[in-house]
C-alpha cells in the first residue's frame, strides 16, 4: 500500500490521547511494517521513574542525542510512528512526516485521565500536569530556543480529544495517511 507520508509523528502535553492513539494506531499500521517509539516509554526505563518523568530527570546532552535520533529517524528512514512531546516539532520542516498534535480543551477530562490512569487524588492531578508542563517548557526552551513546541502551525492535524473519541481520532489519522483498509 502506498501512504501519503513515509513516518507519523505525534506530539501533545500530558493526559491528552498520545499514547492511546499510538497503541491504537499499531494494528492499522504494524502489518505494512510500521515500527513504533513511544520516547517517553523510553525516558520512563532510562529514569526508572515510571509515573511522571519531567525533562528534568535526564542530562541536558542525553535529551539532545534524543531528539538528535528522532529527527534523523525521520529524515532517513521510513514506516516510524514516533511519539513524543516534541516530535512534531522536531519533523516541522520535514514534508513527508505527518505530523499530530493532540489536544484536550477540557482541563478536567484532562485531570480525570490521570485520576484513573495513575490512581492519585484530583488535587495531586492537577498538581502533576503544572510541574510537568512547566519543567519541561522550560527546559526545551533553554535547550532549543523559545519556540510554542505545540503550536497548532507545525502539524498537518490537530485533533482536540474532548470531541473527538479513541476511534474517530484513529480514523481522522489514517485517512490524512491514506490508508485503505484491505
């Protein structure tokens, strides 16, 4: 089958859908042979901190030979799906990268995510998606210059979750890739 881009990136803050939409994306696109990196399943291994990893927890040098890896993995090769929250800034420039941003223009659907993904109290909820936005703006800044990562301009599909559901979200993708179901 032939896609309309070469690789996906898909990029968006904390409790948003990146990781649901790349899960789901894998039994549409694994069978092409599409291979899939979630960058902060990896921070989380490399950290051992498995709840909420902020930018911080890793050395300014081992964040750059990351995105230095994403952005050439786009670049030169083809079939990666690649999330993370700076993908899609990373592949702004490249043509034949599709590029996702997730939103969610509910703050409190955003805050029930994590409640129930992670099993904490509304109040540490909130907490959490404040220190982690803020500490990782702030470093990205400091390393890559004072850029809006998520602005809406980089991507070819912004997709907010609150209206648009796990299923519908995974069809709005594969139709901008031009997949056809057999």
């Amino acid at each position: 089958m032939q896609f309309a881009y070469d690789n996906i990136a898909i990029s968006g803050g904390i409790a948003v859908g990146t990781t649901t939409l790349f899960n789901n994306l894998k039994p549409y696109l694994e069978p092409y042979g599409f291979k899939f990196k979630s960058i902060g399943q990896f921070v989380r291994e490399h950290t051992k901190e498995n709840v909420f990893p902020v930018a911080t927890l890793v050395s300014d040098d081992f964040d750059r030979e990351i995105e230095r890896k994403v952005r050439e993995t786009f670049k030169r090769e083809k079939k990666w799906v690649i999330e993370s929250w700076l993908a899609g800034f990373l592949a702004k420039d490249l043509k034949k990268t599709l590029k996702i941003l997730l939103t969610c223009s509910n703050e409190a659907l955003r805050i029930d995510r994590i409640v129930n993904r992670d099993g904490i109290p509304v109040k540490e909820a909130k907490k959490v998606i404040k220190k982690r936005e803020e500490e990782n703006f702030k470093k990205w800044r400091r390393l890559y210059g004072d850029h809006d990562f998520l602005n809406p301009d980089y991507y070819h599909l912004c997709i907010d979750t609150y209206s648009s559901g796990q299923l519908e979200t995974v069809g709005k993708v594969l139709d901008a890739l031009g997949y056809k179901q057999k």
